[in-house]
C-alpha cells in the first residue's frame, strides 16, 4: 500500500504506518485495519500516528462530541499497540488487535449520522403567521410545554386554527432561546402515508441525511443528544388507525416521544395521537379576535352589527372567517350585500378565486379511511347532526335511528375525526360544517323523515296535567330548539301538510308549560290565509305564549282575529275557547264587564255543546273575573260549586286552582284560618304531580297572609326613610334600593 493511498505522506503521516503493518502475520487484520482507514478518510478523520491522534480530530458539533471522544481513546489505543506488535508480534497480540478493530469499526458507523449532520443543517421551518388573533394564552401553554420537552398534540376540526397556533409557538421566543436552530416542521400531507416516506422526511428534515432509513435507528444518535422542536403537521393523514401505514406510523411517532430530548408537537383533527402528548382545548374565537381577523382582511374599519351577526352564525370558526371576508373584499361587497350572499348560498360562500374553500377542508376529513370504513350510512347520519341547530342528543340514538348498526361506534368516530363534538348531551357540530353538510332537501334524506315522524309522536301525548304520562313531555326543555327548526323547515316545504301545522300547535302547548317563550314560526303562523284548516288554532296557541312573556296587548290582537275567523267559520266550540281566553285577559281593571260578557257567552255555549270539562274551565275563569272586581260572594258561590262537582271528573289541575282560588275569597275577606286551609290543600295536589306555576303561586299567596305584619312593618319603615338625613357616604337613591329588595325578598309583589 503507498503513501498516497490514503492522501497523506511524511514520518507523521499514515504512510509512516505501512512497515509496521506489513510485519503482521494475519492477511485478515491488515484488510480491516485498510478498510478501517478508507472509513476514516470518508467521513474525514485524518488520524496522526503516535500521541498527536487525538489532535488531528476535526472540530465538531456538541451533539457528535461524545462518539467522537470514544473513536478518539481508540485511536490512541490502535496506534499504540501497532507499535508495541512491532516489537512482540506474538498471535495472540494480532487477535487482541483484530478484536480492537472490530469496535472502533462499530464506533466509527454508530457515528456516521452525527458527523454527517454537521454539515447538513436540516430544513428551515416556514415563518410564523403575520397574526394569530385569540390565541395568545394557548400559544404561551404550548411554548411551556415546549420548554419542558413534553409532547403535546393539538387536535381539532379542520380550520380551527391548529397549524397557526404551532407555527406561533415554533416562533415564540422562549422556544427559539431553548432550541435554536433544532426547530423543525414536517407536513405530513405532502408525501405519502407510509413508514418509509415519514422516516425519510423526517431524517431530511432534521439533517441526519440518511436515506430511506428502515427504522429510528439510524436516526437516534442524532434525536437522543440534539434538544429539538419537531411539528408534525396535518399528522392525521399519517396516524389514521384505518389507514393501510398507519399503526406503523403510530409506532414512530410514540417512539418520538420518548425521546427526553425532543418535544414533539402534532396538530391534528384525529384524536388517536400517543397517550403520553398533552391535548390542550382549542377554543373557537372570541368575538373580538374574530372581529380582528374579518376586519384585518376585509379592510373596513367600521365595526357593523351585521358582520357581528355573521361571525357569530360561523361561531366563530377562524377559517370560515377568513375566507368570508377574503370573498367579500375580492368581490368588493359591503356588509348588507354579504349577508344577502351568506343568506342565500351560505357555506358556497366560503369560496375563494384561488380555490381556498371550507369545503375542501371538510371532504379531507370525509375522505380519511376512518371515515370511509363507516360505511354508506355515515354521511347519512352525518347531515341528521348537521340539520338540527343542537345536534342530536346522545340519548335518541336507539329511539332515531334503530335500523342503524353500531350507531354508537359511529358517533364516536365523528368525534374521534373532529368533525362533530359533545356538548351538554348532545353530539353536535360548528355552523360552518352544519350548513355544509346539511342536506339541501329534507324531504330527500329518509333519516331525517324517521327523526321527524318520532319528535311528532312525542309531540302528540295529550297534555293532560293529571295524567301519568304528563311527566314525559318535560324532554321538550332540552331539545326545543330542534323542534322549532325543524317545524320551520318543513312548513317551508309544504304549508298544506297539515300533520305538520298539528305539531306546530302542540309545541307551542308543550313550550308554553315548559319554556315559555316567543318562537320564530310566528310569522309563518301569521301568513296564512284565514281559509287555511289550521291557522285558528295556531293563532290561539301563539296568542298564549304572548300571555306568558306578558305581551297582553299582542296577545288581545291575536285573540280577536282567531275569534273573527271562528265566527265566519261556525266552528262554536273553538269560538267558545277563544271568547274564554278573552274573558280570562280581560280581568285587568276597566274591561272586567267586557271580559264576563265573554265568559257568559262562551259558558252558554259549552253548554249547549255538552262540553262539561270546558264548562268547568270556564266557570273557573268567570269566578277570578269576579273576585278580582271585588264580588267576593258571587265568586265563592262558583267555586264552592266547582269544588263539589270536580272530583268526579279527575279534574286535579283545576281542582287545584280552584282551591286556592278559593283560599283568595277568604283571603280578601279577612277569614285567615280558611284561606290558608284551601292554600294548603292547593299545594297537597299541586306536590305529587309537579306543577311549578300552581305551587309558586299558592306559595306566593301564603307568604302575602303570613308576611303581612313584616310588610306593614317595612312599608312604615320606607316612609319614615324618605324623611330621614342621608349620610355622605350614601345616597337616597342607594339606600332606597336596599330597603326595596329587602321588602322584596318578604314580599315579592311590593317591589
């Protein structure tokens, strides 16, 4: 072998080895130790002979110190027994060399990564967004964890914001003081979902510079002694379980997150991430962020309630934002033009002229092997979420959808994909995936036909207070506002359907008991044609829900024209219910005569109609009119009667008011033993069966006998307040409020 072989010549060159090699007597240790130095030269470890070795060592990084450290002691090593062998040459000195050679070998390759990621620097990651509005507390949680090299994943729906919020966080300043230069970005959606492309990537990206590892190995000389910041963005199309790679895959990347040097941050709309990442919430925005965002894009510094409207209709979801106002600034809207625009084509809005679209977001999710693995009837059950406001509530999956198979599994996998989430008992979804997804024609969608047909059969359990079933139509608290939409819906479809305008009527009844208050099918209700089959009895029960929320005036409007269209009708029995609704809301001082006229009338009816249960109501409402017009007598003689023909006909609800209407007359009559007898006996019926407003009331009533010396008290306190000096530190005003609640806790009706 020359001098020249290996590049170097002179006494303390490698040349100056050659004699001493030549005398081994063992052909296979000089090949190794020749195929040692070809190694050596590669990776560049000019090795001097004697005790300068260790100084001919080029600089390194820190990473690759240590294994260069124990090539070094090798080295030294290997040129001291070359000389020692010049001497002693015995075979069992030439097998303790060859043993030598063998692991500096091994040292030499374990090494090879490192020393070749000293001059490969790996890539650089994209720069942070220009602003990431709303996100500052999250950002500041992930650069925590950063610091403390915890894996963390941050998973949620497409658009929500995930990539923004790691991006943010790869710049932030303490986690660019910790790691450096060690910060990397992976997306993992740009190569395909196998274990030998992400390892690939990844030793690019980090600069090992290793191609197509078969595994970490190669890789962890690098990972286990160089802190760094790894993002695995959109890692959901790499860790998908269904996916043909994907629990290889899964394997790498827990294996990542072991490493105590790295901090791996994954972003992600699928949840199966490795179980040691921390998953902190992602919000959707504030309304103030949001506003940053839309305003910061559309250019327009005037704040307008319409846009805020619009914000909260996307609840707030970033991306839809964007792209909403992007749209609205290409094509040079203003704020009433956009909303006609989201109005009409609502999700097809969010549409950019450079193909940036909520929709393509939405069909990555639908197109994950997860997703499709569901089968034909996930998309299916999918626009049944989307199609109610509130979802669907966890507790009708049997009752909704009992030909469905594995429907529990398949709402888990909604969530498990971020395209729906839990919420108060209810698996629901953001407004921009809702108005995406939810089918264009209800009537097309057997699914949603079967969810109406089962609320409608709900809604048409006779609402009997007495009754045992009574207690079931409380599930209406819940879920009123599916109902409603979905009433709204369909009478847009059909005004005709008459099964429909049936349930219409029933939902008010069930609200009206439950959740008192107004609705947005009003102005449906309101335009019909007065020839329409259903439009007195709508009116009539709209008209009590006005009553509940006190609007007395609309309620008399919508009263008088139910009353009219009876009339030309000859429907006298719902004339008689109407001119009974109007005597009961004309109690209120100056229309009482009015108001028993219209009792008179409608009791002449009943009767003649041979409606003994309507009669019952009716005299009941006759007999308040005239306690309130201060006919005591005349009020305790129907009642009196009521009370003893009651009984017979399970009358409970009625009997109960009668009772304490009864405990009134005594009440105003000043016979205290009486009144309170019948009060107690209101609330003896009223207990079993629950009835919020008997109870309330008859309570009230008690505590107006019972507090009327604390009342008289306080009242005489107030007056003698008015005359007293005010403090500096109180003003009569202040000091009035608080005798004023005070009274009012006795005595609520005072305040």
């Amino acid at each position: 072998m020359s001098a020249s072989a290996h590049g170097t010549s002179g006494p303390g060159g490698r040349a100056g080895f050659q004699p001493t090699l030549e005398r081994l007597e063992s052909s296979a240790t000089k090949e190794k130790i020749d195929a040692l130095l070809k190694e050596l030269d590669r990776l560049g470890l000019g090795v001097a002979g004697g005790d300068k070795a260790h100084e001919s060592l080029p600089t390194r990084s820190e990473a690759s110190l240590p294994a260069l450290e124990r090539i070094k002691y090798k080295l030294q090593g290997l040129s001291d027994r070359v000389k020692n062998l010049g001497r002693m040459g015995t075979s069992e000195d030439t097998k303790d060399l060859s043993d030598l050679i063998d692991g500096i070998r091994d040292a030499v390759i374990g090494c090879e990564p490192i020393l070749l990621a000293a001059n490969i620097p790996g890539e650089l990651p994209p720069p942070a967004p220009r602003a990431c509005f709303g996100r500052k507390e999250l950002i500041e949680k992930v650069a925590i964890l950063a610091e403390n090299l915890e894996p963390v994943a941050l998973i949620g729906a497409g658009g929500i914001g995930k990539t923004s919020i790691a991006l943010a966080a790869l710049h932030h300043d303490r986690v660019k003081g910790r790691f450096g230069d060690n910060r990397r970005f992976i997306r993992c959606d740009q190569f395909p979902a196998s274990r030998a492309h992400f390892l690939a990537r990844l030793s690019k990206v980090i600069g090992v510079g290793v191609e197509n590892p078969e595994d970490l190995t190669a890789l962890r000389p690098l990972l286990s002694t160089k802190e760094m910041f790894i993002v695995l963005d959109n890692a959901e199309s790499v860790l998908d379980p269904q996916g043909t790679n994907g629990r290889e895959i899964y394997a790498v990347v827990n294996e990542l997150c072991q490493f105590k040097t790295i901090c791996l941050c994954i972003t992600s709309r699928i949840t199966t991430v490795p179980r040691y990442c921390k998953r902190p919430q992602i919000p959707t925005l504030s309304m103030e962020a949001a506003r940053d965002i839309f305003y910061g894009i559309y250019g327009d510094n005037e704040r307008s309630e319409i846009i805020d409207d619009l914000l909260q209709r996307l609840d707030f979801h970033a991306l839809s934002i964007t792209l909403l106002a992007t749209t609205a600034s290409d094509n040079l809207w203003g704020h009433e033009r956009l909303a006609e625009e989201w109005d009409e084509h609502r999700a097809q809005v969010l549409h950019t002229d450079y193909k940036e679209s909520l929709a393509a977001t939405i069909e990555l999710s639908l197109d994950s092997p997860t997703f499709r693995k569901l089968g034909p009837s996930a998309r299916d059950l999918l626009e049944v979420v989307a199609f109610f406001p509130q979802g669907v509530a966890e507790k009708n999956f049997q009752w909704f959808f009992p030909t469905i198979p594995d429907r529990k599994n398949t709402f888990d996998k909604f969530c498990v994909l971020s395209l729906t989430h839990r919420s108060n008992g209810f698996v629901t979804m953001l407004a921009p995936i809702r108005d995406y997804l939810s089918p264009r024609d209800p009537n097309s969608s057997q699914l949603i036909c079967a969810t109406k047909d089962c609320y409608f059969t709900r809604l048409s359990v006779d609402f009997d207070p007495h009754r045992p079933e009574f207690g079931e139509t409380q599930w209406i608290r819940s879920e009123d506002m599916n109902v409603e939409h979905l009433l709204d819906v369909f009478i847009s479809i059909d005004a005709n359907a008459l099964n429909v305008w049936d349930a219409c009527c029933r939902f008010m009844r069930h609200i009206r008991w439950y959740k008192p208050r107004q609705t947005i099918l009003r102005s449906k209700i309101e335009g019909l044609p007065d020839d329409h089959p259903s439009k007195p009895r709508c009116l009539f029960e709209l008209s009590l829900l006005f009553r509940l929320v006190g609007n007395h005036a609309e309620q008399k409007r919508l009263l008088s024209r139910c009353l009219t269209i009876s009339r030309e009708r000859e429907d006298h029995s719902h004339v008689a219910l109407t001119l009974s609704a109007l005597s009961g809301l004309n109690q209120i001082p100056g229309l009482r005569e009015e108001g028993m006229e219209q009792a008179e009338e409608a009791l002449e009816i009943y009767k003649q109609l041979g409606d003994t249960v309507a009669y019952v109501n009716c005299l009941y409402d006759l007999a308040r009119l005239l306690l309130r017009d201060d006919q005591v007598d005349a009020a305790e003689n129907i009642v009196l009667r009521l009370i003893v023909f009651l009984p017979e006909k399970g009358q409970d609800y009625i009997l109960c008011g009668s009772h304490r209407l009864l405990g009134g007359v005594y009440h105003a009559k000043g016979e205290k033993g009486k009144a309170v007898h019948h009060f107690e006996t209101a609330l003896r019926i009223a207990s079993p069966f629950g009835w919020r407003s008997q109870l309330s009331a008859t309570h009230y009533s008690l505590s107006l006998w019972r507090s009327k010396c604390t009342k008289n008290i306080l009242t005489r306190a107030m007056q003698s307040h008015r005359a007293k000096p005010v403090t500096p530190r109180e003003t009569p005003q202040s000091s009035r409020t608080k005798l004023l609640a005070h009274l009012a806790r006795v005595v609520p009706h005072v305040a």
